[in-house]
C-alpha cells in the first residue's frame, strides 16, 4: 500500500495482459478491456465500453477516455480534467448493477485524495455511431 502513502504520487496501475481485468470480468487484461483499448471496434456493446472506460481510469488511458466521448459531449471535456479525476483517485473496483442496450447503471469504487472509500454512482447513456459505441454523459 505505499502507493497510498502520499496523495500526490501517481496512481497510475501498470496492468499487464495476463493479470485479471480491472473491470471485474474475470477474464485477463488481454483478453478483455486491453483489447478495446487497442481497438475501439471491439467494444461491441454498451456494456463492453463503459467496463474499458473504467479500466482506462485504472491504467490512465486519458486519450481512450476523451475519444470515447460521443461527439457531441465530448467537445465539453477536457483531457487535463479527467487525467486528475483519473490520477488523483485509486479505483478499486467496478460493479455494474443494470445493464440495457444504451444505458448501463453502476458504481465505481474509489479512494480518493484523503483515502476516503467513495463510492460513485451513474447511470451512463451510450450511443452507437456507425461500428462503434460511444460515451454520452451520466447522471
Ligand atoms: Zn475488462
């Protein structure tokens, strides 16, 4: 746990593609989130980009998060701010609670700077733009 010792020290986690998926899948890295982060096309489901989108969070993957914006959120964004969300924070697990075509319900368990558990929880819509699934917002 030194990692946690000072809030200012990256939290990036280096995850290599046989360890177990941060999304929770139960499969390898490499055989799941790593591979849509590589390619996009792969996420074939609403579902199947948010779990990366949350693995990109845990593996600081800021460029994957800001392109799987829907275009026209994702004007709205800004690298830096979800690089500090992403860096700021230690993500220790994902539990998705609802999953549909389009929207998926979950929460995303965190430590954040004062290492205080926090739980954040959304309801993310997604969009399906010619092969690829994209991020809208959430509330
Ligand atoms: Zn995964």
């Amino acid at each position: 746990m030194a990692l946690l010792k000072a809030g200012k020290i990256l939290n990036r986690q280096v995850i290599e593609s046989g360890q177990l998926c941060p999304c929770g899948s139960g499969n390898t890295y490499g055989e799941c989130c790593q591979q849509i982060h590589r390619f996009h096309a792969k996420a074939t489901t609403a579902e199947a980009l948010m779990r990366a989108r949350y693995s990109a969070f845990v593996t600081q993957q800021i460029d994957f998060l800001y392109d799987t914006f829907h275009p026209s959120t994702r004007r709205f964004q800004n690298k830096q701010a979800i690089g500090q969300w992403a860096r700021e924070n230690k993500w220790m697990q994902l539990s998705i609670l609802k999953s549909t075509f389009h929207i998926v319900e979950f929460e995303a368990h965190y430590l954040d700077p004062q290492l205080e558990v926090q739980i954040h929880h959304e309801k993310s819509t997604f969009k399906k733009q010619g092969d690829l699934w994209y991020y809208v917002d959430g509330r």
